[in-house]
C-alpha cells in the first residue's frame, strides 16, 4: 500500500533563484534554446536564462535546434548561482538506460497508482522520471515483469516471486520513450510460455522491441538493431540465472520433513509418481518428493538428446509443475541464458554494427558488487566487442569500470519497483552520448524511489547516491557465495575503476587515475566530526589511535530537507508524518539546512506522538572479507541527532530491531521484531547533539535491521514542542583496524578523553 508522505503543516522552504548558461561545445551561448521543467518553460535570451522563484529542486530539459536535448537537475545548492548547461551537437547521439522496471504487485494493490486506471497511474508513476528519460536517441530499460492480463491462477507454480503487470501500464515506457526493453531475465516467464507471448505482443503493440525473450527453445536469441542517422546500434540481452538452483535446493527422501512444516513449503515433501521410459533416462514408477525427481532428470541431462530432453522435461513437469526452468531450453520458451555461445553472438553483431550493447541479468540481490560469474560474463562480453555493457538484478546500484574502450555498469538497480528495502531506492540513470560508434561522455543522473515512484534528486541525496556509485566503482570487488551467505571480496579483475566527478548533481564517468589528497581534521572528545560530503576516505585514517572510530550513515536522511527535483516544496522523504502533531518547519535555527521535524503535544493529549523512518536500516557486522574471513572489525551502532525542547513534556527515541529471514527459496522473506527499546534523551531548551549507542545485548542473534523513530509524550501541564534535525543511523568501525579500501564515509568518533588532529587521506 501507498503511504502519502505529503506532510501535514509543512512550512514552505526558501523559494530557489539560479541563472543556467545554455553553451555549445566550445562554450559559445546558444540563444533561444527552451528550458522546460514540468508545466514551466523558458527562452535563453542570448544564451542565459534565470529561473525566479521555483519552490523547490528541479530537473528538467534544455533544448535547441541543432544540438541534443539535455537533461538537468537544479538544486538547493544552487541558490543564485549561475550553472553552465553544454548542449552537443545534434550529429552526436544519445542513449539512456535504466535498471529493473514493473508495475504490478503493490503498484495494484488498495491506495496503488494503478488501481482505478492502469493507463493513467502508470503514467503518473514516471511522471518526473518521463521527460528526462525520453530526452535521448535510444531508450533501454529492464522489464522485470510478464505484461499481460492473465489470471493469477497462471502463475508459475511454486515460485518464490512472480511479477505481472497490466497491460495498460505500457503507457509508463511509451511517456519514457522506451526503445527496447530486456526480457532475458528470471521474472519473463512468471506467467510461463503464454505470459511471455502475451509480453511480446503488448510490447509489439506500442512498437517498443523486446530482446533476450524467446517464446520457445528453437528461436534464435535475435539483437535489435536500432538505427540513429548514419549509426547502427545492436542490442542482446542474456541471464546467468535459469532457476536450477532452486531445483538444487529442494528436498530428497532423507531430508527430514520440518516440524511444523510451513503449508506453502509442503509440496515439496510430496511423494508423486513418476517414470520415464527413454532411450538415456530410464526411471522406474515410484513416489519420489520433487527433489528427487528433478535429480534424477538433471544427472542425465548431459547425455540425452534435445529431444528426448524436451520429452523427459515435459513428463517431469506434468508430475512436478514447480520445478523451475526460466530460460528457453527443454522444448519451452524463456529467457536467454549465457552460454559458452554467447560470445559469437555478440562478435557476429559487432561484425554487422557499428555499436554493440548487451544486456546481462545475474549475481546476488542485495549484494553490493557484482558476482563472480558476472564480472566473468560482463568482462567476457567487452572482450567479444561488446561497447557497453549493462548489468541488472541485485536491485542496488554498482558502479561502473573500462574494460578496453567498453563501458560496463554492473547493476543500475530498480527504475521503476516496489521493493521496500532502502537499499534499493536509490538509484540512476545512464546517459551516454556518442560520436557516431565513439563513446564521449557518459554521466549518471540520480534518482529516488519515494512511495515507489522515480523521482530525480538534488543537493546530499544526489551527492550520497553519486558517492555510492563512486565507491562501488573503486572498490573492484565480487561478490561470493559462502557458507550460506554472500559475501564481498577483493576482486582480480583487470578492469579500470571509472572515476566519478560531481557536476550539476550528476556523476560524469571518466578514465584517468582519481586525484589522491589529504584532508586535515579535529576530532573532539564531546562531538562526532563531520567528513567532507564530496570524498572517498581512506578508512584507516592514517592513524593507529584505537580511540578512533569511522562511521558511515545508514539512512541518509534524517536532514529534512527539499531535495527530490520535482519543482515543489517538499520535504521529509521516507519518513512517515500523518498527524496534526508532526510536521516539517522551516527553522532560521536549523543546525543543518533550512527545516526541521516538529513534534507538539498538550496537557490535553493522552497518547505519545511518534514519527517513524519509512524504513528498516539493514546493518552489516563485517562488510569485506578474503578467503571467507572477515577483514573488517565488528561494527556497532548508534544513533546521532540533534533536537531542542521547549516545555516539559519527555522526549524520547524509540529503536526497533528486526530480523529479516529471506526464508526458502518458495516462499516470501518474514520479518520479525526482535527488541523494540524506548530511550529517553536528555533535552535542553537549546540545539543539543545527542548520540545514542546501541547496546550491544539488544542485537540479539538475528538482528540485521534497525527502525529509528522520535517521540514526544504528553507534558503534566502546559504545551511541549520537539524539534528533531539531523538523524543519522551509524554504523562504526575502529579506524586503526581497517583496511585500506576508499569508501564513502560520513563522521569520525573519538571514544577518547583527548582531541586528536589526524591528517586524512582522501580521493576526489
């Protein structure tokens, strides 16, 4: 369900002025060029143009004719500035990209866009996201769903996870100007053979081409071949996952039947029977469980014919409908999976076009680096005379690295999606502009998932997810599977990280070596240190003081501030405000910015007020490792704010720790509270810092999300106000003890008695 975060008494923040300079490739102005953002339009007079009185971020689009269109974020940070916006030449060409995109789930739900008009509520879910998307020659984005109007009861059996969108909701891709849209991934055939047909013919129907989808195992994996002026542009799309690994996972007869057993698991412990009768798999009648079965089936596979493998399939699944199979194989349609002949694909293509991009759907979710068989692939795929390579499926953003002249971004998480982890809202979209089959610039533009919609972001949500993705990019690590979990590792690869420079909210990519440098800080014993928003630390510190501690930000926002690009003054994203008695105040006061969140209650109230993050913050003990061992410290946690009271009513911060079980690999993840404390804090009538640690015996065995919330109860007589800024959730490491990998850190602790100068090293 929807959650409206349009806050109730919210003060308007200061209205924002800023002058954009509209130049041509060598910098000379373009006059008459448009300016639209939204329902709002401009004329450069003379190549300038000055945006009075917005009331709040924008993004928006530069036009002229003769050059490309460029889209452009404005943010607080600009206030009376003067931005140069470069438009190229409109014999150069531009392609944009984004990651995982659906539309159904809770998007249809009560309280969804989509629930009244599908046509409609789709389009008003890419609203912001639209205009800049379409700006482009080529649109590309990863259907992560069946687009079709089937019953559920059509749904795969016994799979985890299956995504259907109505059919109507391709109103969403045609507002974006979507070209091609990727179908070799693990939800295509959530609605089987005939959901993927349906698919293909809705995305035929408002001319948008599919790749990496083929309706059955005889088709060829077939590119799309774009053309732009005098550039033919290919496109393949393949998936490492087929679904055998959950077939891998489930039960044989000794496995032991779990008491209580979860109804939606017990099919898996079903005896049916089962024989086949062919020329390589013979298997007599019996009642075997599923696991059994598919065992059986997958240990001969290798020497069967593809049709005797078609037929043995077809008689497995008639009996056992759950095994899973995503990818076209086995006398069905599906997904195009990578195999060893893929790399003649893509050089065959390179042979044919000029510019060759390929898609590949793989790794781990969640994780925060690609796997090791995906660095294979994207690696293998530049190699073969791939240009660009595009990775999906972790739903999180990685970065981007040079293998030769390609471009490779690992994963551009969720475009447009529903998931509620707060990893997975951050996100970007890739612009790439090209000189014929050259590449000449590419650049990420960020964006937020706020109530599940994608909007462009500005000001330190832009500089924090553009931090991400620098980070990610010189981390060069891979992400491994071992001992029941994932984990990230120091990679090999001969890659080149990408550097990342900020410009106008946007991460423009470049190859050369980043800038090396020191940073001098004052770490005192009574507060926490800030670093600098715009750097990589080294988190060593350059010190062996064990006092020194370095934190990173787990929630990203607790400032309160106007910083989604939508042209309107809004403010306390993914944080839940929905009475009278919170709200979001401009504050001349304010310790960061310009708002704050603003709690009231009287002696007339009987209930405490509380406002709640949207979220749960995931936390992580130990975040690299080596040969299965950790080479981090243990973390710990806490939360830092700053508030003042007036009254004397009782302030307080409540700190809810979960559990999230992913579960098996057939049903959903489960969620459960483990500890739920509610601390007072110490308040005074003046901005005070508070730091509040979290003690270690609340994180229990299981613990890996916290939920901070602020609470103000009812005073004894009077009128009480809480003003709360500046939230953090913090994750701590000893500095001395950490490696030495750049990373996007956000504040120094000193658990001393001393203050302690440190000269830092840093990357920008």
């Amino acid at each position: 369900m929807f959650v409206l975060l349009a806050l109730i008494g919210c003060a308007p923040s200061p209205d924002l002025t800023v002058t954009l300079d509209i130049v041509d490739e060598r910098g000379l102005p373009i006059d008459g060029a448009q300016v639209l953002a939204g329902r709002d339009s401009w004329i450069a007079d003379d190549g300038s143009v000055r945006l009075r009185n917005l009331q709040g971020p924008i993004s928006g689009v530069v036009s002229a004719d003769g050059y490309l269109s460029e889209p452009f974020i404005v943010g607080r940070d600009d206030q009376r500035s003067t931005r140069t916006i470069r438009l190229w030449d409109d014999s150069r060409w531009a392609l944009h990209a984004g990651g995982d995109v659906m539309l159904g789930r809770r998007y249809e739900e009560p309280g969804g866009l989509l629930q009244t008009d599908q046509a409609a509520g789709a389009a008003e879910v890419v609203a912001n996201l639209a205009p800049l998307f379409a700006a482009s020659d080529i649109g590309i984005v990863n259907l992560e769903t069946v687009l079709s109007d089937l019953a559920a009861s059509g749904a795969y059996p016994g799979k985890r996870y299956v995504i259907n969108t109505p059919s109507r909701a391709t109103t969403a891709l045609t507002a974006m100007g979507v070209d091609v849209v990727g179908l070799a991934n693990n939800h295509s055939r959530d609605w089987l053979d005939e959901g993927l047909s349906n698919t293909r013919d809705t995305l035929r129907d408002v001319d948008i081409a599919a790749v990496g989808g083929r309706e059955t195992d005889q088709d060829v994996n077939e590119p799309v071949i774009l053309q732009v002026g005098d550039v033919t542009v290919g496109v393949l799309a393949y998936t490492t996952l087929s679904g055998s690994f959950v077939n891998d996972a489930y039960p044989t007869q000794s496995d032991p039947v779990p008491q209580p057993l979860d109804p939606e698991l017990a099919f898996q412990y079903d005896e049916r029977s089962w024989s086949f009768d062919g020329d390589d798999l013979q298997v007599p009648v019996a009642d075997r469980r599923i696991g059994t079965a598919w065992r059986l089936f997958a240990e001969a596979e290798a020497e069967m014919s593809d049709a005797e493998v078609a037929e043995a399939y077809a008689s497995l699944t008639d009996v056992y409908p759950e095994v899973q199979d995503w990818v076209a194989r086995r006398g069905h349609g599906g997904a195009a999976a990578w195999t060893r002949d893929a790399t003649d694909d893509i050089s065959l293509l390179n042979e044919q076009v000029d510019v060759v991009v390929v898609m590949i759907h793989g790794g781990y979710e969640l994780a925060t680096a690609p796997s090791v068989t995906v660095r294979d692939v994207t690696e293998s795929s530049a190699a073969a005379g791939a240009d660009l390579v595009i990775g999906h499926h972790p739903h999180v953003l990685h970065g981007a690295e040079w293998a030769g002249d390609a471009l490779i971004v690992h994963s551009l998480g969720n475009l447009i999606f529903e998931q509620n982890n707060p990893l997975t809202q951050a996100t970007a979209m890739l612009r790439t502009v090209w000189d014929g089959d050259s590449l000449l610039h590419a650049s990420f533009l960020p964006l937020e998932l706020v109530d599940y919609r994608p909007v462009f972001v500005a000001d330190s949500a832009a500089q924090r997810t553009l931090n991400l993705i620098h980070e990610t990019s010189q981390a060069q690590a891979e992400a491994r599977f071992s001992g029941g979990e994932v984990l990230i590792e120091t990679s090999q690869s001969e890659a080149r990280p990408a550097t990342v420079t900020i410009d106008g909210h946007t991460a423009v990519l470049g190859r050369d070596t980043p800038t090396a440098d020191t940073l001098d800080l004052t770490v005192r014993p009574d507060r926490l240190t800030r670093l600098p928003a715009d750097v990589l630390v080294q988190p060593t510190l350059n010190t062996t003081d064990p006092n020194i501690w370095i934190g990173r930000d787990l929630f990203g926002w607790g400032h309160f501030e106007d910083v989604v690009a939508d042209g309107v003054s809004a403010t306390g994203a993914h944080w839940l405000v929905d009475s009278e008695w919170e709200r979001i105040d401009a504050k001349a006061s304010a310790p960061q910015g310009n708002n704050v969140l603003h709690l009231e209650r009287d002696v007339f109230n009987d209930s405490t007020v509380t406002t709640r993050s949207e979220g749960q913050y995931t936390i992580i003990p130990h975040r690299l490792w080596q040969d299965g061992e950790p080479i981090d410290p243990q973390a710990r946690y806490a939360v830092w704010l700053r508030a003042k009271l007036t009254g004397p009513g009782t302030p307080s911060l409540r700190l809810q720790g979960f559990e999230y079980e992913r579960g098996s690999l057939a049903i959903d993840p489960v969620t459960t509270e483990l500890f739920d404390e509610d601390i007072p804090l110490d308040v005074g009538g003046t901005w005070t810092e508070i730091v509040v640690d979290v003690d270690p015996e609340w994180l229990v065995a299981g613990v890996n999300r916290l939920r901070p919330s602020l609470r103000l109860a009812p005073p004894e007589r009077g009128n009480s106000q809480l003003f709360v800024d500046d939230v953090h959730v913090l994750e701590l490491r000893p500095a001395a003890q950490m490696p030495s990998d750049w990373g996007r850190w956000d504040v120094v602790q000193t658990v001393g008695d001393e203050r302690v100068d440190l000269t830092v090293p840093v990357l920008r």
